[in-house]
C-alpha cells in the first residue's frame, strides 16, 4: 500500500474525489505550497489499482513542485489523475465533476492538462472551476502547452550536448524519441530542422504514421527494448515515466538521456547508475517545464513570444545543474533537487513575515 503520511512523502494534502452518478474518480495530490499555488496537469489513465494510480499522483505532484521552482516560478506542486480510459469514459459530466471538485480547494489547486487531457477538456473544466489554466485561445488560453514543453526539451538538449561535445549543436548527431505523442512528435521537428538524424518508437501505429508523414526520413524501430539498444549519441524517452530502471540502463548505448517524460528514473538509485556508466542525464522537471511555463503565463494575459523567452532559458539552468553538480561531485539529478530545494525553503520562508 502507497504510503501518504510516511517520512519523505512531505505532501500537503491529497484529496479522493468520486461522483458514482458520471463515474468519476480522481485524487488530487498538492505536494507544496511554499511558492504559490500548486499548479500541475490533470492525467486521465487506466490505472491497474487505485494504489497505482495514488503512488503516480504523488510522485507527480512532488515532481512539479521542483519543476515549478527550478523553472523560477511562483508556484507550488500538484497534480490530479483521474482513474479510466479517457476514450471509453471521459464526457462532459465527468470532465464538470471534476471542475467542481477542484474548485472546492479554493485555489490551492490549479489544473491543466496531461496524459488523456487536452485544450478542449480544460475548456470543459473551466465552466465549473476558475482555477484551470491551459485552455484553448478561442476562452483566452494560451493553448496546447505541448508546443513549449518540447521546446524546452530541445533546449536541455543543446545544452546537454554543450556539456559533451563543446557545442550546443545536434547537427549529425543520432537521437532516438521514445513516443512520439503531443510532445513527443512536437520534439522530433525541431532535431530535423538542427540536422539531427532521429529514430522513433511508439505504441500506437497512428502517432508513428503522422510522424512519418511530417518528417520522412526519420527512422523506425519496433519498441522501446530495442531503440534502448541501438547506439545513439541521445536518447529521449518521451511516454510515461520509469523507463530508466537498473535494467535498461545496464543495456542504454548513448552519451545523453534527454527527455520529456515526467519521473524517467524508476527508482532514486539510478541517476548514479547512469552517472558511473558516464551517461550525462537532464532531469525530466527541468527540461521539461516549458508547457508549465506556458500555462502559468496564462494567468498573466497569455504572450507566446514572453512565455518562449522563458523557456529559452531552460538552456541556461540545465547548464547551471550540470556545472553544481560538477562541483559537488553528484548526479544531475541531484543538483537539480538541490536547487529547487533551495529556492523553496529560501523564498517559502518568506511567508513567516506578516504583509497587510
């Protein structure tokens, strides 16, 4: 059983939220509010148990509690799941069950969109909650937040690719994108507009075809197993998390572990895996904070070209934890965590002085 109260686990509250009469049952997780509001993106999956889909809620709040921060947002972290297959039981009772239930956090909570979840969806949510973001242009959103998760993405990449070769160049260099999804498809067009030579797996035969039909001549392999053991310079998983376990590092033949996938590692214990096999590794909440700094921007009056800038500078923050972590003689993941956690409890703790 997933514990919520056990040491370590550090969440603020997580809230089961059913309704029998559309079939709705969600969690939300707000791992920390130390920034702000916990800000993060609803996923609607099929979960094998409901203890699945709970150790999933706060291992993704906890994650954008350090994504917001790393990304110098005022923000805190949550996320919400919702237990279903999202092509079998999703409709817009569901989706306005939901909104009321994350408006009774009062803006503790501010959703978007994830895994199972699109810009039409939060439109369907906001007509019950004001506390979504990520909504279609047409009701003032900024839109597909995907546009900017994988720009961010591909800057981490350049600067991982500075960190290893000098330049933060990807021309000639051989990139292998595991899912090829909203973000996924978004990420191979910008490594073929920089030359990268690029292979691609995924599970669903439609998301490979459009991407072949954009970009002939990226390469197919047949799974995840086997785009692992083909030699790249980088590898980018793109689907759900844990695809970095003891195993498929063992088995990994690239210089660079660059993805848009939320918590790649399946355990603590294999950052320094990757770091003794000498395999640098971007860590997922960094690199891929671009959709968050999308949806946040949002809330201010949406400007695409400020929201791009801010993303820009994943580039310069990537280089930053690489360079901690250099000097402290750890893992990037654990630079990274150390940053974040520093900005939380540095300007969390402003909030024990009293403004009226």
């Amino acid at each position: 059983m997933t514990e919520v109260f056990g040491q370590g686990t550090g969440h603020e509250q997580v809230v089961f939220c059913q309704d029998q009469a559309t079939g709705l049952k969600a969690i939300i997780g707000i791992y920390s509010t130390a920034l702000g509001p916990s800000l993060g993106g609803t996923r609607f999956y099929p979960y094998a148990s409901e203890d699945a889909a709970l150790a999933d809620v706060l291992a993704l709040s906890k994650g954008m509690a350090y994504k917001n921060a790393l990304a110098g947002l005022d923000l805190g972290g949550g996320k919400a799941v919702i237990i279903g297959d999202p092509h079998k039981h999703k409709s817009e009772a569901l989706l306005r069950a939901f909104g009321r239930f994350v408006q009774t956090l009062g803006g503790r909570y501010i959703t978007a969109c994830d895994v199972g979840t699109y810009v039409q969806d939060m439109d369907i949510v906001a007509r019950e909650t004001e506390f979504v973001t990520g909504r279609s242009p047409e009701n003032g959103g900024a839109g597909d937040s995907s546009v900017l998760t994988a720009f961010g993405t591909y800057q981490g990449m350049r600067a991982s690719a500075d960190a290893v070769w000098g330049v933060p160049d990807l021309a000639g260099r051989k990139v292998g994108v595991a899912g090829v999804g909203k973000v996924g498809h978004i990420l191979v067009g910008h490594l073929i507009e920089a030359g990268a030579q690029v292979v691609i797996t995924d599970v669903s035969p439609a998301a490979i075809e459009r991407t072949r039909a954009a970009y002939p001549g990226v390469e197919v392999v047949d799974d995840l197993d086997t785009l692992i053991r083909t030699e790249l310079d980088v590898f980018a998983p793109c689907a759900l998390g844990g695809v970095l376990t003891d195993e498929t590092v063992g088995e990994l033949r690239t210089k660079i572990v660059c993805g848009a996938a939320n918590n790649q590692l399946a355990h603590p214990g294999v950052d320094k895996l990757l770091d003794d096999r000498g395999i640098l590794f971007a860590p997922d909440y960094l690199v891929n904070a671009g959709g968050v700094i999308q949806v946040d921007d949002e809330r201010h009056g949406f400007d695409f070209a400020r929201a791009k800038r801010k993303t820009t500078a994943i580039f310069d923050t990537t280089k930053a934890v690489f360079a901690l972590a250099k000097a402290d003689g750890v893992p990037p993941a654990a630079a990274a965590d150390r940053l974040a956690e520093r900005r939380m409890t540095e300007v969390g703790g402003l909030r024990s002085i009293l403004t009226v």
